[in-house]
C-alpha cells in the first residue's frame, strides 16, 4: 500500500491510540490525528472491512468518539467517487487537447463506423 508513505500517523509515539476504544481520550487524539492526514479517505476506504481501530478518522468498533457511523463513511466515499470521476474527465481532457489532428481524425472516424453499425443493427433487430 503506497498511499501509507503519506499517512499522518506514521512515525506516532503512541501508535496504541488507534487501538484503544476504551480509552475516548486515546481514541479522540487519534481521530484527531486523522482529521489532517493527506491519506485519510484511502485509509477509510481500507478501514470498512476492518472490526476494530481508527481509520480514516473513524472508529471502526463503536469506539467513543463520534463519527463513527456508516452514513459518514458512505458519503465520504460517494465524495471519492466524484472527486475520481472528475479527475478522470480531466485527464481525458488534457489527453484531447494534445492528441494531433491526424488522431482526432481516426478516433473520430473510428467512432462513426461504430455508430453506424450500431444503427445498422438496430434497423435489422427493429
Ligand atoms: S487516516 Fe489516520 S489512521 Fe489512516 S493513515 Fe491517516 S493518520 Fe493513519
């Protein structure tokens, strides 16, 4: 997992925190920790498949801070969704932009033929 490289809590002196749904005010500094990490939504994500331990942010027993209910994660992950989807229309984006006139000619006539014969197809089946 290269996202961990990045992760807030490497390197803590009381990596325990993470693991002490007993104790709110352990739990608390570790969610805490989570709120700045850079790597917090790839955590999450690992962390729903997990029963115990802070991830992303969010107790993954029940522990005593809130925040740590379904609702949060699903809307943190429909965010990632979208936050993906847009990053990859803006790759095709840029993609466009630097393909030459000779590409965007073939890719073009590539995506006629298609069409057409998709339309062929749906005149036989109608
Ligand atoms: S979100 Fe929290 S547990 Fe996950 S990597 Fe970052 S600091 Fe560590």
């Amino acid at each position: 997992m290269k996202w961990v490289h990045g992760a807030a809590c490497a390197g803590d002196p009381s990596p325990g925190d993470w693991f002490a749904s007993a104790d709110a005010d352990r739990t608390a500094r570790a969610v805490a920790v989570c709120g700045g990490c850079p790597v917090r939504l790839e955590c999450l994500e690992v962390g729903l498949g997990e029963g115990r331990g802070v991830w992303g942010g969010v107790p993954r027993d029940g522990g005593q801070v809130p925040g740590g209910d379904r609702e949060q994660d699903q809307a943190i992950l429909e965010a990632r969704k979208v936050a993906r989807s847009v990053a990859r229309r803006e790759q095709e984006r840029k993609r466009l932009a630097l393909e030459s006139p000779e590409a965007r000619e073939m890719r073009l006539a590539v995506r006629r033929e298609y069409s057409r014969k998709r339309r062929a197809r749906a005149t036989e089946a109608g």
